[in-house]
C-alpha cells in the first residue's frame, strides 16, 4: 500500500526536527522551505517562500496533507515579519492548499493564542515557577478559553484557526490546529516554570501530529491542545485524546533544575538564517 504523501513547512526547526524521523517512517515526506532540509531527495525537497504563492502551489501539488509549521517563530515578533511570514504565509497555505487540491491542512498553531490568559492566577505563578501559591487542585484551560493573544505572534495562530474554519466551510479543505505548547531541542523542559506546564516532548510531539495527519476524515476541523502530561499542566488535554487518540507518553517534573539551561535556539528570538523565519 502506498504511502500518504505529506508535506511538512519548516522541516528544519525544532518541531520538524522532533517528527522527521517518525513521519519518514510513516509516511511519502516532503519538505518545503528556504533552503531545503538535508538530506532529502531533490525531487521532495521543495525551496520557496511560504509568503510566494505560486512556490506554495507548486510544491503542494500531488500531495495530501501538509503539516504546516514555518512561521516566524518569535513570540515577540514585530508586525511587519509577522504580516509577511505568519498572516499572508498562512493565506497562502490554506490557498494553496485548495488551489493544489489538498485534502486536509494540520496547523502548528500555538499555546500563544490563549497566551494573554497567563496574566491571570493561577496560570501567572505556574509559568513564574512560584509553585507554593498554587493550590491543586487548579482549573485547566480547554479550547472553548477565549482568544487572547500575547502579540502579533499569538494572533497570527488564532488567525489561522480562523482562516482554516473558513477554508473547511467554503473550500473543502479540512484542517486540524494543534496548538503545540513548548517543544525544547534538548528535550529538557526544567529550566522553568513555563517548560515544566507547556513542554510537548519529541515523541509526543510527533505523536500528536501524526494523528492529526491520520485523523479520520470525517473530522473535518478541530483544535487542541498539545503538551505532554505534566505535572503542572495548565492545558486539559481531553479534547486531543477524545478527538485525536492522542496518549502523552512523557511528564517534565515537578521541579525547576537550578542548573538546566534552555539551549539557544529554543529561546524564541532564535533564527537559524536571522534573515528569515525558522
């Protein structure tokens, strides 16, 4: 049986780099970036700009899914990078992907889209890692949370939430937004309150995101949370277990490391090319 051929944006960050290995088991893996990813035959390994949408269009062609992660990945990004890389790329990936025919788009939105929530307790002294002015049991975050944004950034994924709803009701392209918490190179989420809430390790990572591609096709949109099941999780993930089949593996602790350090390119300032996004 032939393999489902997938479409992965920004295969050379840190999320694409914590699911290559599995989807290239799984799947027909194609990438789509700037430079290319390593290691990739020519033929699937497309070079363009997600803000061009004719290099979108014709890199989709043939394929049915993309997972879309290229983006400026700053959490502070400023308004005219986040215009052109996350706004009008993200157009033209839902247009692209109804130009070229693809069946479904699984987004990697962001916990950033909520993230104005976290000037509230007990959510504030979590991420703060000021754990002793927290009574557990505390109440989860679930999807219905309204949209609150923390810059341009976390608008550019509630946007493209908005967008694929659009997509899916007036184009028929399907969509499902994963809104991945905190995935950390190094897989060491104890340099802080917010790594010990919001880390999404590798294998969950790649999880949650090949069943999203694997969804069945009757879910035709859906977001949800993706950490890992941590001890102080701020996220419920019941919609992505009950939606998804998705079953977190991994649980970063209880416990700030006073000598854990978060490596460089996970600061979200990081750019691999400083000219482009990640």
């Amino acid at each position: 049986m032939a393999k489902k051929k997938v479409l992965v944006t920004g295969l050379r960050g840190t999320v694409g780099q914590a699911i290559r290995s599995e989807f290239e088991e799984r799947y027909d893996l194609s990438g789509f970036s700037r430079y290319g990813a390593e290691d990739l035959p020519d033929e699937r390994n497309h070079k363009g700009n997600i803000a061009d949408l004719d290099s979108v269009v014709a890199a989709f062609q043939g394929q049915h899914t993309v997972v879309h992660l290229a983006a400026d990945r700053s959490a502070t990004a400023d308004w005219e990078s986040a215009l052109r890389n996350n706004f009008v790329g993200t157009y033209n990936i839902f247009e692209g992907a109804k130009i070229a025919g693809v069946k479904r788009v699984v987004f990697g939105s962001s916990q950033h889209s909520i993230g104005g929530n976290y000037l509230d307790e007990p959510y504030r002294s979590i991420l703060a890692g000021e754990f002793d002015k927290v009574t557990r049991p505390y109440p989860l975050m679930e999807e219905s949370i309204a949209i609150r944004p923390s810059g341009y950034y976390g608008a550019s994924k509630a946007y493209g939430e908005a967008l694929g709803s659009v997509y899916k009701d007036y184009y028929g392209v399907n969509s499902i937004h994963v809104r991945i918490g905190w995935t950390i190179s190094n897989n060491d989420p104890t340099s802080s309150g917010g790594g010990l809430a919001m880390w999404l390790s590798s294998r969950d990572t790649a999880q949650i995101l090949y069943k999203a591609v694997d969804a069945p096709d009757d879910l035709d949109y859906a977001v949800v949370f993706a950490t890992s099941n941590n001890y102080w999780n701020i996220f419920s993930l019941d919609r992505a277990r009950k939606l998804l089949g998705y079953d977190p593996q991994d649980d970063a602790g209880k416990e700030i490391d006073p000598n854990s350090k978060l490596p460089d390119r996970d600061r979200t300032e990081f750019k691999e090319h400083p000219e482009d996004p990640d």
